[in-house]
C-alpha cells in the first residue's frame, strides 16, 4: 500500500527527529533563530525606506549638498572624523565576535573582556555621534539634507542605543548563570544584532560622507 | 559640519588608516576562520562580517583620498 | 491514473456545450452593443487622443465581457448542473479529479496571450499621445485652492476659470500647482495630469469639435475641492483672436484706478450672491464660512480692523478685492481669479459699505 | 491501532505546549497568549469597528443624494470618508483576514499547538484596538480630511488629527509587521510532522504568502508615517516642495506598502474560497500546485507594481511601462486561481451553504474587480480614470465583493468551529442574496459615474446635478447592504443564544482544524497527529495518523449514514 510505506518514512523522520535529548531546545532555538533574522530583515526595510527616501529627496535636486533659499550651499559632513568614527564602531564588532567565539570555547574571562569591549567601543560610537551632533551646521528642520541625515543617523543611534543596553543585560546574564552549554540563543542573537548596527552603518557611511 | 582643515584632517585620516586597517585585518581573519560554518546564524554571520570587512575598506579609501574627496 | 482515464471518457456534463454555445453569443451580442455604444455622446470627446483611449476601452471591454460572461455562466451554470441532490445520499462525493495540465496550460497560455495583447495596444496608443506633432500653442494651467489659473503666451494676465483654445490646433498644456496637490481632468479630453507643486507635466491634445467642455479637479486638494472647477472652450479660429484681443482690452481696463464713487449697492447685493456667498456671510465677523463675515465692516467690535490691519475705508476694501489676501485667517483669491472688472469693484465697495450703514441705522 | 499505539511518541502530549494553559479571567480572554481566543479578539474588535466604519459609509450615501450635499459640511464630509477609508482597510479587512482568520484557523490547520511567538502575538493583537482608538479619536481634534491615502502636501496642513492618523497607522503597521513575522516562522517552523509544504492546506499557503507581505512591506509603511508625522510636528522637511521635499516621494513610500496591502487584504481571502470550495463540492481543489504556487507569485509581483497607482502622478512618463506590463502579468496568477475554482466546481456535489453561496458570489464580484483592474493598470485609460469613481467602483468591487464577500464565506465556514454552535443556514442564504443584490446595485453605477465626471472625494457635486439619479440608486443599494448585515448580526446572536451544538466536523472537510472538537480544546490536539497526504482527497480515508480518537469522533471519514450536510435553505 502506498499509504503504508508513506507513514513508514514519515516515521523515520519524525523519530530522527525526536531522537536528540535536547531536542525541544533545538527547536525552540531554531524557531527563534528564525524570528530574529526575520526581525532584522524587517528592520533592513525600514532603515531602505529612509535611505530611499534620501535618494529621492537627492536626486529632486541639482546639486548636492543642496543649497539653501539664502543662496549658499550647506557644508559636506566631515569624513576623516566619521571616519575615525566609524572604525570604532567596526572594531565593535571585531570585538563581539571574538566574545561570542571566546564563550564557545568556554572562555568565560575572556568572553567577559571582549564583551566589555565591545560595549565600551558602542559607547564611544554614541559619543562621537553626539559631538558631530554638538557641532553640526545643517539642523534637522532646516534642509533635506538635514533631514535625511538625522532622521537615518538618529534611528541607527538609537539601535545603537538598544544595543548597548542589550549587550550589558547579555553580560550580566551571562554572568549569572543564565546560558550554559549549548544553550545561548541570547547571545547568538545579541551578537547577530550587533552586527547587523555596523552593517547599516557601513551604507550610512558611505551614503552621507562618501558619496 | 564642515570638514576640519589642513594637518587636522591629514592626523585624522591617518588615524583612521591604520584603525581600518587594524579592524578590517581582524575581520576578515575572523571571516575566514569562519568560512566553512554552516546554520543560518553563522551563514548570517559571515555575510555580516563581510559587509562590515567592506566597510573597512571605504575607510581606508576615504582615508588615503579615493571617496569623499570634493 | 485511473481515475483520470476514467475521466477522459467521462462526457463534461449535461448540456455543456449547448451553454458554451449560448455563452458565445451572448458574448457576441453584447460585444456588439459595446461596439457601437454612443459613449461619446453621452460624455464628448473634444478630439485626439480621446478618441483612441475610447477605442482601447471598447477593445478592452469586449475582451473584458467575455471573460467575465464565460466565468459567470460557467460559475451558474456548474453550480446548477452539478448541485447535490437529496437523491445522492449524505456522503456523495464528486468527480475525484486533481489535474488536467493541458488544460492548465492552457489556461496559463491564453491569459498570458491576452493580457500582452492589451499591454501592446496599450503602449502604442501610449506612444503616440508622448509624440504628439507639433507645439503650435502651449500654454499653462496652475492649480490654486481652489481655482484653475490659466496663462497664454503673450498675455500679461492669467485667465482663471476659463480656458480657450482654438479648434485643430495642436496644444501642448503645462500643468503644475500654486499650493497643493490638484489635477487636471477633463472627461471629454479622456487625459488627465496631477498638478504637483514645484513639477511640470505636460498634456498634449488636439482639439477638433468646437463646444463647451468640463475641467475637474480629480486629485483632493481641501474643503472646496468639490467645487474646484473650469469651463474648457474650443473655439472657431475667428473666435479664439476674438477672445484673445478681448482679453487684452479687458486687461489694459483693469489696470486703470477703481472709480469708487460709480458703484451701485444693487449690483453689489447680485455680485456678491454670485462671487463671494460661498466664502462669506454678511453676518458679523465671527459667522465664519471660509473668510469671515462682512456685514459689519464698519463697527464690528470684533472687527476693529480689515484683516490687513488697516481700518476699513472703502479703498481699503477695494485693495483687498483687487489684491486678494493671503495670511493667517486664509487665502482670499484676486480680481482675476474672481474675474471682477473695475465696475464690479466699486459695485461690491458700495453694496458692502451700505451693510454696515443700515445696521448702524 | 499499531500507529495508535505511536501517537504519543509521534506528537508529544499535551504537556510540550509553549505555555500552561492559564486561570483567571484576565489571562484567559483578556491578555490570552492562546492564537485562538487572540483571533477571537481581532474578531470581535474588527467587527465592531467593522460597523462603525460602515456606518460612515452610510453618511458618505447620505451626503450625497442630494448635488449640495445633504447632511454634513464639506470638511466633516472630507473627514467621515477618510475614516472610512482607513479604518476599513487597516482596522477592519487587515486584522480579520491575517489576525481573526489567520490566528483562529492557521495553527490548527498545521497541527501547531500555538504560534511560533504567543507572546508578539499578544502584543499584536493589543496595538491594533490601541491604534484604532486613536483613530478614530481625532474626530474629536480634526479628523484628517486627505482620504486614506493621505498625500502630502495637503495633508502635512491638515487638520490636527492626522498626526493621530500618522500615529495610529504606525502602530497598526508595526502590529502587522509582527503578525507576519510570527506566522511566517510558525508555518515554516512549526507544521506537524508529515506535513510538507505540498500537503499544506490553501488558506496556510495564502498564510504565508500574506506574512511574507506584511512583514517586509509594512516596514515601509512605517517609515512613510513616521516621516509625514516627523514634518507634521517638526518642521522636518520630507514632503513639502517648498522647502525641498517631494510630495511623490510619500507617495512612493505608501504605495509601495499599499499596493501589496491589497494582496496582505485578498490572498487570505482566496484561501479562505480555496478551503469551502472542496468542501461543498465534495471534491479535491482543482490545480492545488498551481493555486499555491499562484500566491506566492501574486505575493512577489506585488512587490514590484506600487507605481501603478501614480501614472497621472509626475514620474518619469516611460516608468508607467514597466509597472504596467508587470500590473497585467498578476491577472494570469490570478486567472488561475478562478479557472481553478471553477475547475473544482465541475463534476462537484454542490451544497448550497451560505459560507459557498459567498464563496460563489466572491467569484462573480472579484472576478469583475480584476478586469476593471486590468483596464486601470492601461496607462492611456487610466489617464482618464484614475481619481474618478470608476476607482471606487474598483476598489469596492475587489475590497468588498472580494475580501469581505470571502471574509463572509469564512465566517459562515469556521463559525461552528469557533463558537461550537451553528448558525441558521436560512437566515445566511437571506444575508447572501440581499448582500449580492444590494453590493451590485450599489457599486456598479459608480463605474459610470467615474466615466461621466464624478470625481472621488467630493462633498458635493452641485457642478453636475445630472448625476443625482445614480448616486441616489447607490445610496439606497447602501441602506438595503446595511440591513443584510443586521441579518447577519440577528444570526450570530441567536446562533449563540439558542444555536444547535455543532459536531467536531459538521461539514465532513478534511483539513486539521476538523480534527478536534468544537470549539477546539485549548492545546488544540491531544497528540499532535502525523500528516501522510494532502487533505483534499474525497473518497480515500483520512491522511492522518495519531489523533485523539475522543476528540476527533465522528470524523473519520466516511461515517456511513450518520451526520448528513446540513439542508438546502
């Protein structure tokens, strides 16, 4: 019968997949994995929506940075410091990953060091952010320059911002006890969003200062 | 704001050639250590760091004078 | 397998193709009504590229009729044909078919066919309005809340409300917007373009049938948007110079001094039923339509002065009529948009001053 | 059984659910983790908010019997049709479609115990009642006057409650954001054991489709109002051309969430008629790959014609081509999904239930939609078209006798299931036939009014007093489209109050969610079950192994001589 030897490999995989003692964790694990990454796809949309936006409002005029009803173009933003800037937040994420592979090799000090480092530089970043902030001479209201450029920046800043307290909760559980083993989706998904903050600013970077 | 001038700038994009240097090195080794990771966390992964190994390299290209330049 | 071959011999059913059969000639009869459907006449075209957007809409009607009529017929007709029956039993179950991919196919191929069909004949038609010959006159039309302004080369003033333009005579029209977002749509010219504040479209058509048309505004632009409307023209070429050198005469009239003295509250009283009722009460100032009430110019505390600040004075009145007022209370449009020639003015001054005199009395 | 003897092993029991059943009222229908109360929920709130919005619809009719307007003032009249336009697509055919059918319907239909993430779910469902109770509280400060669609620049100077619009539609964004995630990775994640994605059943199929929209889509909806709310209440300059901006570019934002929206609106609708179909005609789905695979392809091409709403707008004129000939290609997707229904039509035993009496009238009115829609997407005849009334016969025609006619049909379909009562099948053939007649009389004469000059969004139409008799033809079609509903409302009721208690299976269908008791228990299935086949085979015993036999009593298929269909009205 066909119906027979249908069950009989249904069977087989549902009992190789039940056969892991951990499984429920697995799978639990998977189904989060899985949300987070649709999660983070979901916020590519919404920072390519802004950058259009920016594209748009770029291209509606003849010249770049625009100028102003007075006359006079507005300055470019400054590209050694964001620069400087920038590697700081990239170095970030050089650290976080050597955290995450230090806490798969049960690397406990050393995952706490680069943790901390990692959550140092992202202060840094924010810092830094906030002086450019301080001496800017384009104004949110003032331009679609300006609007563009705080509106993309100060959403990435807030994740930034997430981030930060994100990776301090992670330390502190971390050092709790909370993860073990094999069982450490919050950092795999820390880790991944950490990342995923120097990735959009690798595009803001180049958007804005670069280009 | 407007870009610092003269030997501030030059400091400022030496600095920033050598941090990205330092960075995207690390990156990329890291990258590549990773390379044969499978799972959809570490294949996340490494698309993530290599865009952020990209960006090291629009550093050093802003930094020795290729992009951002007016 | 089986089931299938079962299948294949199985007929499609009683009267199937007696009902494809009548199907097709519904389909034919009305494809002919929809061929030669007055359509024009119950909406009149002013001339190309009316005429062509027409002829697409029947072709796509007829091709959307039969679809339609086939789905619909077949839809009744199974439903009726192959109904369960008290006969059948509770657990009767129908034809256990799962697949016929020809006919999947081919129901993937004609669609396909079909719609490239309207696709192609919609690009060229596309085409041809983009390569309209000729720039013979070209001339702008600009939205206002809630007015359509029209400029014709060569003539200081715009037209507002109105349009003319010469019959068989190319017309390459410029659209673009004072405010916010309008659009310009005539029905009987089949074409329409958003007007956007700061971009120009261009519309390109060639009137040929001498009459009175409609332009609305299709695209919502605030509280009056329902009545923002215009009057298209197409006139004889005699006519049109005729209205252009009147419209010159006018123009050079209206930039002579308002003889205030010569206004007739009467006139005014009907002017101002016609012109201005739909913004303004002649209640206080507070009785609010869109501007404020006028009935109390003079001695309204609440109205101790115009809204520009001066004191009201028949010249001061006469100012705002012929300037317009824009500021923090709204926008009041000029003389032109309200097309008021010096006679009016004065008319109006007059009528408006007397208000304020019988409620002092 | 030797596979009884397996079940548990197959499917775990009831103890290896996401959470413990919880106690207390508050935690049991209030903030429920548990899909089915939560699509319960969405129920009752969009239905609610079903009414009120259709109540300004009726005072939209009303205004206009008369060329000067008959009852309210142009800037009221501005604000009821944008409300309504709103609040039924975000507050009421959004949530019903993905959030009542998708969370009560979805899980059971993949033998899940719940959604991947119960507690986004919760979530998702608390935002939509908060965000469409602020908006319709900006009646109270100015509703906004710019439709639902909002352009700027109009509306960055309108009245004070579309920032609440801006408010409200954000957060019902970010809510469907999170629906889709949620159903996304549940239906990739947490399908029964033996269910491949070929013997996923339909409306699972438009599930995933609609979640992939609503989570990638409405992002860009979220942007969109975040950025008209930034220049509304800080001066930031996004849209206003006088200071840079470009009001096309909102549009192109909008568009590129609203478009997909109406697929996020229709494809659960179609797999809403995909499950009633087999089930009335007592046959398989006809094409069941070329339906599911339609989906997707309908999801994907969705993505890329947004700019088909703006031909008249000011792109670049030789953009209109692309967006075109791709708008065409979606009627071949769709095309098959009607052959296909009608293919299953064929050779069927029909049983004139009101859920398939809706099912064939969704067939007739969207099928109409769908070519006045292939006429619109024609760049020349859209010129002439575009923001009359022949787009709000359109819309009506794909909104209204498509998703609400499906939603209708599902609601008679899955109303046992949900409630565990049945409804009267007399009074739902009545509710039928008067809301098929008084749709059509309603919405067909706006299709000629749009040609003849009636633009959308008008308050009056003094110009053109000649168009008072079809305007008055549609408003009594709207009265009479009132009255049907209250039929359904008096069904529902008494179906409630004093409704027969219905069987685990009272229509014999064949997909998951039959498999246990009415109204399901709250971990859904005892044992999860094993999947061995795709569930519309008619005639071969049931493609499941390891149900509870307590709950799934009386289903197995075929129970000779016992629960017959229900009766022709």
């Amino acid at each position: 019968m066909a119906a027979a030897s249908s069950f009989n490999a249904t069977h087989e995989a549902i009992t190789v997949r039940y056969n892991s003692v951990d499984h429920a964790y697995a799978e639990q694990r998977d189904i989060r994995l899985l949300g987070f990454v649709l999660f983070l796809i979901s916020d590519v949309v919404i920072f390519s929506a802004f950058i259009f936006a920016y594209l748009y409002l770029r291209n509606s005029v003849p010249n770049w940075p625009p100028i102003t009803k007075g006359g006079h173009q507005l300055p470019r933003f400054d590209v050694a410091y964001a620069a400087i800037n920038s590697t700081i937040l990239f170095g970030s994420g050089a650290t976080m990953h050597s955290a995450m592979e230090s806490w798969k090799r049960l690397d406990k000090p050393a995952f706490n060091l680069w943790l901390l480092a990692t959550i140092v530089l992202g202060i840094a970043f924010l810092g830094g952010q906030g002086y450019e902030y301080h001496s800017a001479q384009v104004t949110w209201a003032g331009s679609t320059m300006g609007a563009s450029f705080f509106t993309l920046t100060g959403l990435h800043g807030f994740h930034v911002f997430i981030g930060i307290i994100y990776l301090c909760v992670l330390y502190l559980q971390a050092n709790r006890g909370v993860y073990t083993g094999s069982k450490y989706f919050g950092l795999t998904a820390g880790t991944l969003y950490w990342h995923f903050v120097d990735v959009i600013w690798v595009a803001l970077f180049f958007l804005f200062y670069l280009w | 704001m407007e870009g610092a001038t003269g030997v501030t700038a030059s400091i400022e994009k030496s600095i920033a050639f050598v941090f990205a240097i330092v960075v995207g090195g690390t990156t990329s080794f890291q990258l590549a250590k990773d390379w044969k990771s499978t799972g959809l966390d570490n294949q996340v992964t490494k698309l993530l760091l290599g865009l952020m190994a990209f960006g090291c390299i629009l550093v050093i290209l802003a930094a020795v004078g290729v992009l951002g330049g007016v | 397998m089986a089931q299938s071959r079962a299948h294949r011999k199985m007929s499609l059913g009683p009267g199937f193709w007696p009902v494809t059969i009548a199907l097709t000639i519904v389909n034919v009869a009305i494809s002919y009504v929809i061929a030669v459907f007055p359509f024009e006449q119950l909406v009149p075209i002013v001339g190309a590229p009316a005429d062509q957007i027409d002829t697409l809409f029947r072709f796509m009607s007829v091709i959307g009729n039969a679809i339609f009529v086939y789905v619909l017929g077949y839809l009744v007709y199974f439903a009726i044909v192959w109904r369960w029956r008290p006969s059948d039993g509770p657990d009767a179950i129908g034809v256990q078919v799962h697949d016929v991919p020809k006919l999947e196919f081919w129901w993937t191929v004609v669609p396909s066919i079909i719609v490239a069909i309207i696709a192609i004949f919609s690009v060229r038609i596309w085409a041809g309005m983009q390569n309209t010959p000729g720039d013979v006159l070209t001339m702008e039309a600009i939205g206002h809340q809630f007015k359509f302004e029209f400029r014709y080369p060569k003539m200081k003033n715009s037209v507002y409300d109105s349009m003319h333009v010469p019959v068989d005579t190319p017309v390459t029209l410029n659209v673009t917007s004072a405010d916010v977002l309008h659009s310009f749509w005539s029905p009987s010219l089949r074409i329409k373009a958003d007007m956007v504040p700061g971009l120009v479209q261009t519309l390109r058509f060639t009137p040929e049938h001498i009459g009175k048309y409609a332009i609305i505004c299709t695209e919502f632009c605030g509280t009056q948007h329902a009545n923002m409307a215009a009057a298209l023209y197409v006139d004889s070429q005699q006519a049109f110079g005729a209205w252009l050198s009147a419209q010159a005469r006018q123009q050079g009239q209206a930039s002579a001094p308002v003889a205030l003295g010569s206004g007739q509250a009467a006139a005014g009283q009907a002017l101002f039923g016609q012109k201005c009722s739909t913004c303004h009460s002649i209640g206080p100032f507070n009785q609010k339509i869109v501007g404020p009430g006028l009935g109390h110019l003079f001695n309204d505390p609440a109205h101790p002065a115009l809204v520009t600040g001066e004191k009201a004075s028949p010249a001061a009145i006469s100012h705002i009529l012929i300037s317009g007022y824009q500021g923090p209370i709204g926008v009041m449009p000029n003389r032109q948009a309200n097309a008021l020639s010096n006679q009016d003015i004065a008319n109006l001054v007059a009528y408006l001053t007397s208000l304020s005199q019988k409620k002092q009395r | 059984m030797a596979v009884a003897a397996h079940a548990g092993f197959i499917g775990g029991d009831t103890h290896d659910h996401i959470h413990p059943e919880p106690q207390g009222f508050i935690r049991k229908y209030v903030f429920s983790l548990d899909a089915k109360v939560i699509g319960i929920q969405y129920m009752v709130a969009a239905f609610l908010f079903f009414l009120i919005s259709g109540l300004l619809a009726e005072v939209v009719r009303t205004q206009l019997l008369v060329p000067r307007g008959a009852i309210l003032s142009n800037d009221t009249y501005n604000g009821v049709y944008s409300l309504h336009g709103s609040s039924m697509v975000w507050m009421v055919i959004i949530p019903l479609m993905t959030g009542a059918f998708g969370n009560f319907v979805m899980p059971l239909q993949i033998g899940a115990r719940d959604v991947a993430f119960p507690w986004l779910n919760l979530l998702s469902f608390w935002l939509f009642p908060v965000s469409a109770v602020i908006l319709f509280s900006s009646f109270l400060i100015g509703a906004p006057d710019a439709g639902w669609t909002e352009y700027p620049p109009i509306s960055v100077q309108g009245p004070a409650g579309t920032s609440l619009w801006c408010i409200a539609i954000f957060l019902i964004g970010i809510s469907s954001t999170m629906t889709g995630l949620n159903f996304m990775v549940t239906i990739v994640k947490m399908r029964a054991p033996g269910m491949t994605f070929t013997r996923m059943p339909l409306f699972v199929w438009a599930s995933l489709a609609t979640a992939l929209l609503n989570m990638v889509a409405t992002a860009a909806l979220s942007a969109a109002t975040a950025a008209l709310f930034m220049e509304r209440q800080f001066n930031v300059p996004f849209y206003d051309p006088t200071r840079g901006g470009s009001p096309l570019l909102w549009q192109h934002m909008f568009w590129f969430y609203s478009h997909p929206a109406v697929y996020i609106m229709i494809l659960p609708g179609f797999g809403i008629v995909s499950e009633v179909f087999p089930t009335f005609a007592r046959k398989p789905i006809f094409g069941y790959k070329m339906i599911a695979f339609s989906s997707i392809a309908i999801a994907l091409l969705g993505f890329m014609v947004w700019a088909h709403h703006m031909f008249t707008s000011g792109m670049a004129p030789w953009l209109a081509l692309p967006f075109m000939i791709l708008t065409m290609v979606i009627a071949v997707p769709t095309g098959i999904k009607i052959f296909s229904w009608l293919a299953t039509l064929w050779g069927g035993k029909i049983h004139f239930h009101p859920a398939m009496l809706f099912s064939l009238g969704f067939i007739a009115t969207f099928t109409f939609g769908g070519i006045t829609g292939v006429f619109l997407s024609s760049v020349p005849f859209d010129y002439d078209a575009h923001g009359t009334y022949f787009i709000v016969a359109h819309i009506h025609y794909v909104l209204f006798g498509g998703s609400v006619f499906a939603l209708y049909s599902g609601l008679y379909y899955w109303w046992p299931k949900i409630t565990g009562r049945m409804m009267s099948n007399t009074l739902g053939v009545w509710h039928f036939w008067l809301t098929f007649l008084a749709f059509n009389v309603t919405f067909l004469p706006m299709h000629l009014l749009g040609l003849w000059g009636m633009p959308r969004r008008v308050a009056q139409y003094q110009l053109h007093p000649e168009f008072q008799f079809w305007n008055d033809v549609a408003s009594v079609g709207s009265y009479v489209l009132a009255l049907s509903t209250l039929i359904l409302i008096y069904n529902m009721v008494q179906s409630l109050l004093r409704g027969r208690r219905a069987p685990g299976n009272p229509w014999n269908a064949r997909t998951l969610e039959w498999m246990t008791t009415s109204p399901p228990p709250y971990y859904n299935f005892r044992t999860i079950p094993a999947v061995l086949k795709n569930p519309y085979n008619f005639g071969e015993p049931l493609p499941y192994i390891g149900l509870d036999e307590a709950e799934s009593a009386g289903s197995t298929h075929p129970p000779a001589g016992s629960s017959p269909l229900p009766a022709h009205a």
